[in-house]
C-alpha cells in the first residue's frame, strides 16, 4: 500500500466542504493517522459521497465484498463514513471533515484528539473556513422575530422542529472537543439535533437518543435563556440543526475572526437599536456572540458582524433593540437540499465531487 495514502487522503477532504487544508507543522496529519488505518485511508478514497452498497464498491475496487464490508462497518462504527441501513439493505458514503467526521468523533474523541484538532483550528481551518460560504447558517431565536412577519418555515427553529417525525439529540462536539482540554464554556451540552436518516445514524452509533418534538422544543428554549445561537444545516430542507456559541463553536469562532461575518453566513435579519430607549444596561453586550454590539451612552450595532440571530433582542428590558428583516437585494436563500449545499460549497472553491482515484487517468 502507497506510503503516501494519507497525503491523498488529505487532499480528497480538501475537495469536500470546507476542504482540509494543510499546514507547516503537519497536524493535520497527525489527526489523519490517529483516526485512519492505512486500510481504512485508502478504502475512503474510493467511497463517493452518494450512499453506495458495498457490492458497488467492492466491484469498483477489485476486492471480493467479503473483504470490504467489514472495513465499511468498522468505519461507521469510528464514525468515518456515513451510513444508511434500511431493513436488510446498507449502504455507505464519504463524509467531508466538517460537517462530517469530526461532529461523528463526539462519542470517541479523547484529549489527545482535541488538542490536535484544536491545534489544527489554529494553524490552519478558522481562516480557511472564513473565506468561504459556511456550511451552516443562522437562523433567529424565535422569540426575536416579530410574529407579523411573513418568515419562511427554513427561518423558524421551531418550524423545523415541527417539520420533522424523527429527531435524535446529541452532545455539542465543540463543547465537548474545548471540555477535553479545560476550555469549555459552562453552556448546555446535549443540544445538537439531527433529523431523519442523520438521526438513525446518530442513534445507531449511540452518539444522540431519540426525543419527541415537544422535547426538542423544550431544548430550544433552554438554548435560547443560555444565549446559544440556533445553527440548522445550510439547506431548506436541513438533516441538523445545532445550538452554538463564539466561544467553543468552530463555525463561529471562524467567522468571529472574519471582519465581517455577515457576508459569510446565510443570514436575513440584522439587530437595530432605538437609541431613545436605551438604557446602556449592557445585557445585550453579554449576550453578543460575534462582538457585534458597542456601548457608550447607548448600545450601537455594527451592521458587518451582526449575523441576525437576535439574542441581543430577547433580553432586552426596554424593547429598545429589535430585529429586523434584510432589505430585499440583500436578502440571501438557503439551497434547497444538503446535496445542493455540497455542490454550491465545491464550485466556490473550485472544487469537484468526483474522487480524486476516480478523475486521474489511469497510468
């Protein structure tokens, strides 16, 4: 086997999502080799990220499938690939590092692998990330939105929620990566939902359990009192949908950095003062993940970093803050599906889903 199936398979992540980027001191390696045998590299560099059973793949590999199918299942129970099992059928499929498996490692992940991925975020995929649109978007705490609006159910946490018959909850890998090595904040931890098949899966490798909509609802609001912004998938139709804050989130830690986050996320309200109704009480500056907010006699809001999210809105004691919908022309829509997400994200960055193994001419 190639000495250098890890190197491919770093540049195959950095197709997908976000990419993976490299980096001078070789982390990313690291985290590479601590998650992938050398088998299991080079099986993923054969996987598509269209659900496939193993006999497509064996084929395609030249391997009888009683040699793949135990390396696939191995892998779903690592939480490298993604897995759909319906009654006697299963298939797999490449996941991208974010969103992907990294969130699939919150059942496994131990402190040496948080401080490499923290290492990692440093050196290399805050910035990254920051230059291009993110995989997920923010949406407002329901509470923000005034209910004369016409607001689209995408836009509304609870009417995603209501939306969907299976939703599992699950542990914040953020949280749980900056806990590994003391850096966590004190916020909720079980606050992450996946939907549908995501849902199965997650239930399936026990890193989430199944709840009712009620509950779900339920988390919502304990999210929304904690100040954690709601964060579904970048799509209409999202198969997650997370609660975060700028302190341990990568998606908002990387777009804090950027000096305007509004223009990288997907986001159609913007917070607005009424500075005849301040009183400078400064809850709204506490409740600020993205150092949106300034206060001198009264709050002022910095339009450029204001990702919509309305936290700053539901505390307010005087009703002087408000949120407001985005001027039509600035106005921005989700994709319709995950897959839609996927191919928009690669043709940003020039990317192309076909594998790497599978677009080279073979020697």
């Amino acid at each position: 086997m190639s000495q250098d199936v890890y190197e491919m398979l770093r540049e195959q992540l950095d197709e997908y999502s976000v990419g993976f980027p490299r980096t001078q001191s070789g982390v990313e390696m690291k985290i590479l080799r601590k998650l992938f045998t050398e088998e299991e590299a080079h099986m993923y560099l054969n996987l598509t990220m269209l659900v496939e059973p193993p006999e497509a793949i064996a084929e395609r590999m030249g391997r009888p499938v009683e040699e793949v199918a135990p390396v696939l299942e191995r892998m779903f129970e690592k939480g490298l690939v993604f897995r759909l099992k319906r009654g006697h059928s299963v298939k797999y499929a490449a996941v991208p590092f974010v969103i992907g498996f990294y969130e699939f490692q919150v059942n496994r992940m131990d402190r040496e692998l948080a401080q490499l991925l923290e290492q990692y975020f440093e050196e290399a995929f805050s910035e990254h990330a920051a230059r291009q649109t993110m995989p997920m978007r923010t949406i407002p705490v329901n509470k923000a939105i005034n209910v004369s609006w016409p607001v689209a159910p995408y836009e509304d946490a609870r009417q995603i929620i209501m939306q969907k018959d299976r939703i599992a909850v699950a542990n914040c890998i953020c949280r749980t990566q900056k806990g590994l090595i003391n850096d966590s904040c004190d916020k909720p931890l079980e606050v992450c939902f996946s939907f549908g098949s995501h849902a199965q899966y997650y239930v399936d490798r026990g890193m989430g359990r199944w709840i009712t909509q009620q509950e779900a609802l339920e988390i919502l609001d304990k999210c929304e009192k904690a100040a954690l912004v709601p964060q579904p998938y970048n799509a209409q139709n999202p198969g997650g949908m997370c609660n975060c804050c700028g302190d341990c989130c990568g998606i908002l830690r990387a777009l804090k950095k950027h000096p305007r986050p509004s223009s990288m996320v997907i986001t159609n309200y913007y917070a607005q003062v009424d500075e005849d109704a301040c009183v400078a009480c400064e809850t709204c500056l506490e409740r600020c993940q993205m150092d949106a907010i300034t206060i001198d006699d009264v709050a002022h809001v910095n339009r450029e970093r204001c990702i919509g999210c309305g936290l700053c809105v539901t505390t307010c004691s005087t009703g002087a803050m408000s949120l407001q919908p985005k001027p039509a022309d600035e106005r921005r829509e989700p994709p319709p599906s995950a897959r839609d997400t996927i191919m928009q994200l690669a043709k940003e960055r020039g990317k192309n889903l076909i594998p790497l193994a599978m677009s080279r001419p073979k020697q």
